[in-house]
C-alpha cells in the first residue's frame, strides 16, 4: 500500500543561442545540453519503458528550447559537433598511447563510444528530432510534457501586462504545434509568481501605481490548470533579504504584494497541493530531498568519484579526472574511473528513495493522509553538471517501481487523483536566493529592466496602432527582439558573473536591434518605402533571430484594456 506519491519535475531550458551564420550565440550550450542531458533522459526512459516501468515524470521543454532543437540549423550542427567530440576523442587516445598516462587511454575510448552512440541515436533512434522522442513518450504515457514562458521571462517584472500574456499564450500556442494537445501544467520561468495587486515600476520611483493580474489570472484564461513554487511560498514566510535601502521600490511592492496575501489559519504544507481562488493549482517543491541532489557540496553529486566537471582536457574539452577528495585544487585531481563511479550511483539512489519514504511517511503518520512529495530540478542538473545524474534518475524509478510503497504520479496525475482540499493565497516570490527578485533586478542588472520597460510599452503601442498596416512585417520582428531580450537568462547571468560579458552584449543587441525596428515600423507606418539597407536590416534580424515563425500581434495589443496606454507608464 502506497505511504505517498512522489512527483519528479524537470525544467528544461536554454536562451536563445542558436546560431544562424557568421554571429554565434554560443551554440555549443545547447549542443552540450543535447548530447549530455536530453540524449541521456530519452535513452532512460526508453530503458525504463523496456522494463515495463513508466515513471510518469513532469518534463518541462521551454517553448525557446523548443524552437532551437527543432531548428534544422542546430540537427546540422549537433550532427557535426558530435563528430568533432568523436574526432578529439581519437586525437587524445592517440597522444596517450604514445605519452600516457596509459589510464587516460581508456578514457578517452569511452568518449569516443559515448559520442558515436550520441551521433548514432540521434540520427536513427529518435529521426534527428529531440522533441518528438519527448513527445512519443508522452503519448505513450509514460511521461507528461509541461510549457513554460515562451522564452522564460521573468513574470513579476516584467512591465506590462500584455508582455506576461504574450509570455503565456505563446507558451501555450508553440505546446500545441509541438506536442499535438493542450498542456495542463506551466513552469513560472524562475518559478515567479506576483499576485494582483496595484504595481509600479521597481526603475521609476516616481511612477503611479496601477492594477496589475495576478499570474495566475493568465494561467487561466489558457487553460493551464498547474504550476510550481518554493516551499516558502506556500507557508507564507517572508523572502530573505529585500535590500529595501537599495531599492524602496522592491520594498515598496513587496509590502503591496504581502497586502493580499492571507495568513494560514494553520501550518501549511509542501506535501499538500492548494487551489488558488480562481481554481489553479500550486504544486511547492520539497526542501529536504532537494539540497541531497542539488548541491555539489553536501549532496550526491560532490562524491569524490564522480566526474569532475570544471577541468578538462584542451582542444577536445574532454574530461579526465574525478572530483576527488579535495574539491577546490583543480591541480590534485584524481584519475576519473567510471566503473567505480556508476558503483556508487545505485546505493545514491536507494538512499534518496529511502530519504522521501521516510519523509513521506512522517507525513502521513501527522496527517493521517497521503502526501505528494514534489522534487524539481533543473535537466541540465543531470547529465551536465553532474555527469552520472541520468543514470541516478534511472535507478530512483527502478528502486521506486519495485519498492511498492511509492505512487510516481505526474502533475496532471496529482490533479485527477486529488483536487486540492484547501483553497490558498500566495505571496510574490521566486525559487531564487532569498526567495524573492534580488537574483534578477540589483545594482548589476537593473538597468536592464530600464531598457525592457520601454521597449514594451513601445511594442504594445506598435500591436494596437501597425498590426494591419504596412509596418507589420516589422512590428512582428520587434516581438521576437524583445521576447529574446526577456530572456531572464541574461539578468542571471550578469548577477552571477557565470558569463557575463555575453549576456550583456546578447541584451543589448536584442534591444537595439528592436530600438531600429521600431523605428523603421514608425516610418513605414508613415508611407515611407524601406531603403535597401533597412530591407537588408530585417532580413538580417529575420535570419539571425529566427525563433517563433508564427506571432500573435493581439496577444501584446490588449484593446480590452480599460486603462489608458498613457497612464500605463
């Protein structure tokens, strides 16, 4: 008899990086991601489906994630950068064989295999389509694709409403043509949430307060009927550090946000699923399985015998060596063994399985009731940055399948099994540092929000006034620039100095780019014919920022919108 349910969420996502000519992006992030996370997840699951076992996991693909592996440019490209791993793979084995050291050989051979049965499933497992091998194992039930912000913008700040409803309905809109159904779950990029409340903007202490959505209004209007959030979130704790003497805005709409939120008449729970007051569903991710395979200091994925991910062998980026007893000296590294490695990852697994057993049962033991224990991870987690961790993903639902006490259900399967007991407020808030916006708007990006807020104000005006008229061919380009620039990959990565420099050069350049186009739509809108460059301009942006071949221009137009474009600053 089942102590609980268990409910496996990954969030799959890259910015936009595809390279379309002589500007890369930085192409081989996805080409990465393809060969060391998404390949991997397809091949457990097509193992677990030859066993009989469905695991029934929540996959998020994002719709821009989505567009990239669907581009004939990124199959070319994997196709030849897979050969060029196999290539390096080769080059190494023969340095070692005259060089040494003789263990590396081995190695390296092992790279060579991995790449060509990469290359090899790619091309006729899964017909050079990523997304339709999810999409098989979807139909076939074993798994349950969610949507996402269609290029994962940051909801709570984003400036105008019409911007969060074009983030949605195209989330929505690319599901459809992917996926062939209507999705039933949505990740909040960041898992972002703001109530309704009046909002201003945190860049402007000077601007009006106005009425803004709840998220969850959006999510409604299309249909999704589920998402995510912190633990925090649910229990109404207050988020960590909202640096009010930095920005008294953020103070400010923190405290009109904490307004409508309702005190819990008693403890609130991660293990519960809650409505909202308008019916949608929040599912709130457990705290104590995550930091076991989340971090690489106290979790499974810092064991001395795993994959070291940061050094690696040059040209060919290889990797050599374990992460060893002392995690920090890159110098000391120890020789990586993989048979000694993928030893170890079944008693992980057998302890993260015991680990939401227990915690699961000490729920029900106060409950009387079963609980859904909720783990969401980030794809990449598994495969990338821990080299091991498909595997692992493919002993927990083996040693959960065979246990017998454990129900793996997806989100929609939670849903049908159990509408929600209890009706829920949330606070505003993330699943990032402190809980709250502090990763995403601070002194280092906020100057992007700067820029955001006038380009969407802009395009609304643009959606309401060109949409039919001569200037559309060049609205609908602006849209895709700024729905790129949304991206809140780039505020993330300028907070973090993970790479820094590229995401400020990639903002700027959508944003110019959309600065040029609003321009040029202003003339044409005039009567004015375009000039050869400008022609050449567009073909330019059409080309490089190809992402979403089909826009909505209504979906940022909004004309049912009582309130004047002038008053929304």
């Amino acid at each position: 008899m089942a102590i609980g349910r268990f409910l496996l969420c990954l969030h799959s996502h890259m910015p936009y990086v595809l390279s379309h000519g002589k500007s890369p992006h930085g192409t081989d992030w996805i080409f990465e991601s393809a060969a060391e996370c998404y390949l991997p997840l397809l091949d457990v699951l097509d193992r677990l489906r030859s066993q009989g076992i469905s695991p029934r996991w929540t996959v998020n693909i994002s719709p821009i994630l989505g567009e990239q592996l669907d581009d004939p440019s990124f199959k070319a490209g994997f196709e030849e950068y897979c050969r060029e791993k196999i290539e390096y793979a080769r080059q190494d084995q023969e340095k070692f064989k005259s060089e040494g050291p003789m263990w590396m050989l081995g190695v390296g051979a092992m790279w060579e295999r991995l790449y060509s049965r990469e290359l090899e499933a790619f091309q006729n497992q899964w017909g050079r389509s990523i997304t339709q091998g999810f999409r098989q194992f979807q139909e076939e039930g074993h798994i349950e694709i969610i949507t996402c912000g269609a290029t994962h913008g940051y909801f709570p700040l984003l400036g105008t409403d019409e911007s969060v409803q074009a983030q949605v309905k195209l989330g929505v809109e690319s599901y459809r043509q992917r996926f062939g159904r209507q999705p039933r779950g949505i990740w909040l990029p960041e898992c972002a949430y703001r109530p309704a409340y009046d909002w201003k903007s945190p860049t402007d202490e000077a601007e009006h307060p106005w009425p803004r959505k709840g998220v969850e209004e959006y999510l409604r209007e299309n249909g999704l009927e589920y998402f995510f959030v912190d633990s925090h979130m649910i229990r109404g704790g207050e988020p960590i550090g909202t640096y009010a003497a930095q920005f008294p805005q953020l103070a400010e709409l923190f405290a009109r946000s904490k307004s409508m939120f309702t005190p819990p008449p008693e403890v609130r729970s991660e293990y519960e699923h809650y409505a909202l007051p308008n019916g949608v569903v929040c599912l709130a991710r457990d705290p104590v399985t995550t930091v076991k395979v989340w971090s690489g200091e106290v979790g499974y994925p810092g064991d001395a015998r795993y994959l070291e991910f940061h050094k690696q062998l040059y040209p060919g980026r290889h990797r050599y060596w374990r992460i060893s007893t002392n995690k920090a000296d890159l110098g000391g590294k120890e020789p990586y063994n993989p048979w000694e490695a993928f030893d170890n990852i079944a008693a992980h697994a057998e302890d993260f399985v015991q680990m939401v057993k227990a915690t699961l049962a000490h729920y029900k033991g106060q409950s009387g009731r079963m609980g859904t224990l909720v783990s969401m991870y980030d794809t990449e987690l598994f495969g990338h940055w821990w080299w091991e961790g498909p595997e692992f993903l493919y002993e927990v639902a083996r040693v959960m399948a065979r246990d017998g006490e454990l129900e793996m259900v997806s989100g929609g399967d939670l849903l049908d099994a159990e509408p929600p007991r209890h009706s829920i407020t949330l606070p505003e808030g993330s699943w990032g540092e402190g809980g709250y916006h502090s990763i995403w708007i601070n002194g280092d990006n906020v100057w992007t929000w700067k820029h955001l807020y006038q380009c969407q104000r802009k395009l609304r005006k643009m959606a309401r006034e060109y949409a039919n008229g001569p200037a559309r061919e060049v609205v609908l380009q602006a849209a895709r620039e700024l729905l790129l620039a949304e991206a809140s990959d780039w505020q993330f990565l300028i907070s973090t100095w993970a790479a820094r420099d590229y995401a400020e050069v990639r903002f700027a350049d959508h944003v110019a780019r959309f600065d040029r186009l609003a321009e040029l739509a202003d003339r044409v809108h005039e009567g004015q014919a375009m000039t050869p460059d400008e022609l050449e301009f567009l073909a330019d942006c059409q080309s490089k920022d190809a992402a979403f071949a089909e826009l909505d221009l209504s979906w940022w137009a909004n004309l049912d919108n009582p309130v004047p474009v002038e008053t929304l600053r």
